[in-house]
C-alpha cells in the first residue's frame, strides 16, 4: 500500500470522464467552452464573483499568483518551511524577476500574525531595504495544520493594514476545508485573500490546477496572470481538457467528496498512532515518530512513505481510499506499539 504522496495516486473516474468528454473539436488554447466557464464554476462555489484560470502546475500557480502581487524589489513574507521557500526551485524568484521570500519561522509550518507584524515593523521605510509586498500561506500547511477561517483573517488583516497583497497556496486547500466544515469563501476571500491557488492534482487530477482571483483587482490580476502563464509556456493549446477536469471537481462536489475520503483515511491512522504523533492531523498527512527498525518492518509488510528527517516518516492518504481501506496498516502501526 502506498503512502509517499497524494501526488502519486491514480486519477479519478469523474475527471478522465470529464477529460473524454471534452475529447471533441472546439477552441484552442482558453477560448473553449469548458474554460468559459470556469469563471462561473468558481463564483458560484466561493459565493462572490470571481476570475478563474487553469494552469498547468502547482508551482506555475504560486509563482504567477506572487508575481501579480510583488514587483521584483518586493518581498514576500512566507513560512520557512513553505513549499515557495523549500521545493520549487526559485520558480516565485524566476517569475517575479527577483523578488525575496521573508521566510519566518511558526509552530506547524503556520504564520502567526504576531510574527508578520513583527517582521514589517522592522523593515525601515528607506530604499535600500526590501519592501513586503505580499503575504502567502499553504493551506493546509506543510505540516497538513489547517489555518481556521479566524486564523486567516487575521493575516488578512495585517495584509490590509500594510497594503499587502495576500496569496494562500491550496494544493490541499480542499483537505482543510474538509476539514474545517467551514463555507470556502470563510478561509478565502471574506478573510482578505486575494488568489487562491486551488488544488486539483493531489486531489484526484491528472494535469493542472486553478487559480483563484478575488476582490476589486480580480479582473485585471487575472489578465496579467493570463499573460505570465503564457510568457512562461504554460498556456496549453488544448486547454480544454484542464478546464473539463477542474469543471469536474468543483461544479458538483467532487473536490470535497475526495478530500473527505482522504482525511476519513487519515483520521484512521493518527488513531492507530496517536502515542506518536508529531503533529496534529488535520488533513490528509501523518507525521510520526519511527525508528529505523519499525520504518524498516513497515516496508517489508508493504507500506512505502517517505522518511522524514531522522527518527520521522510522512504517510499521506487520498481520495481513492477511505477508513476501511486503509486498516492493514492502522493494525501494523498498532502492532508496534504493542
């Protein structure tokens, strides 16, 4: 049983439908039906108006999202353990032509508000410092935390208050809605975010993600990012078929039902290993304690994860399984401990 990524799982039977569906001639690139409505989809899924593209990677997103919001002398303030910061090769550097990460460090791989503040307040108003231009949270964080709908508005707060632009990174941003119970629109755009990069891929797709456009500026940041996405290559002449999947997850709950899944599989195992936890689950990731010989006898049941610094290992559950499919190995994490 695999339990490396939700990056590895096979694709849901509801998005290759979607993709054969739109198997048929239309307009090339984002002048299809299906990308027409994306727009639409994600209004009525947010419950405000929105702006909507499809882009091909999680990393094109958050890059591009950042570079709508920072100028190249800017700084982003950031976890120091963010996916921007630690695994996307300098892609928010690349396509904001040199912008910083003010990398911060927070308990779960979570911004405290109090730090950001703390932070701003120590950059002096002069030229010859970086200036913070933005704010970006992962959702769920890298530590699989959920930010509540209070914890992100008060971020969202502190981006009103210094005139930030406020990014939040949903590659799992379904997981922690899932989890929250809470409207999305509570963790988006009525707590202060400004782009949203929305999840698809660890979430039952095969290529592309979505991004998120809220507020006044929607319209235009939406345009400037359609022609980053273009500059950097990422403008598919098929788009359709990201279109149809994204259309897939979020016109009839799909995006939900999976994530659901997932944490149900989640919640599973942190039962089974609560006496070594390293972190609360939230979402759809464990982190726990694991010596080098209970890793090793885990593996030769069965069961891939990857290590996770010394004495660690992540298990990361997805849409395809759910309580019940996950039990041989809540036993076997159970039986260590025996």
């Amino acid at each position: 049983m695999h339990f490396f990524s939700d990056n590895a799982t096979p694709v849901c039977p509801e998005v290759m439908a979607a993709m054969a569906s739109a198997d048929r001639p239309d307009h090339g690139y984002d002048g299809d039906q299906w990308s027409a409505r994306l727009n639409g989809a994600f209004s009525d899924l947010f419950g405000t108006e929105t702006q909507a593209l499809w882009i091909a990677t999680g990393t094109a997103a958050n890059s591009i999202a950042l570079a709508c919001l920072c100028p190249p002398y800017g700084g982003v303030i950031c976890h120091e353990e963010a996916h921007i910061v630690v695994d996307e090769c300098g892609a928010p550097g690349f396509y904001t032509h040199g912008a910083s990460l003010m990398a911060l460090p927070g308990e779960g791989a979570k911004l405290a508000p109090e730090a950001v503040r703390e932070r701003l307040e120590a950059i002096r108003p002069d030229v010859h410092q970086v200036p913070a231009r933005a704010i970006s949270i992962t959702q769920a964080s890298e530590y699989g935390l959920a930010y509540t709908p209070g914890e992100v508005a008060a971020l969202g707060a502190v981006a009103r208050d210094h005139g930030l632009g406020f990014h939040m990174d949903g590659a799992r941003f379904a997981n922690a809605v899932a989890y929250l119970g809470c409207h999305p629109g509570d963790v988006t755009w009525r707590a202060g975010v400004d782009i949203l990069s929305f999840g698809c891929v660890k979430n039952g797709g095969m290529i592309g993600e979505a991004l998120v456009f809220f507020g006044d500026q929607a319209r235009a940041r939406a345009a400037e990012a359609a022609r980053w996405r273009k500059r950097g290559g990422h403008l598919f002449s098929k788009g359709r078929y990201l279109a149809a999947q994204i259309l897939a997850m979020v016109e009839d709950g799909l995006w939900l039902r999976n994530a659901r899944a997932a944490n149900a599989a989640a919640q599973a195992l942190a039962a089974a290993a609560e006496a070594c936890l390293l972190h609360p689950v939230e979402a759809n990731e464990l982190f726990i304690r694991l010596t080098g010989g209970e890793a090793a006898a885990l593996r030769g049941q069965g069961f891939d994860f990857y290590d996770w610094g010394e004495g660690a290992a992540r298990l990361v559950t997805n849409w395809s399984q759910d309580a019940a499919s996950v039990q041989p190995l809540a036993e076997a994490l159970r039986a260590l401990r025996a």
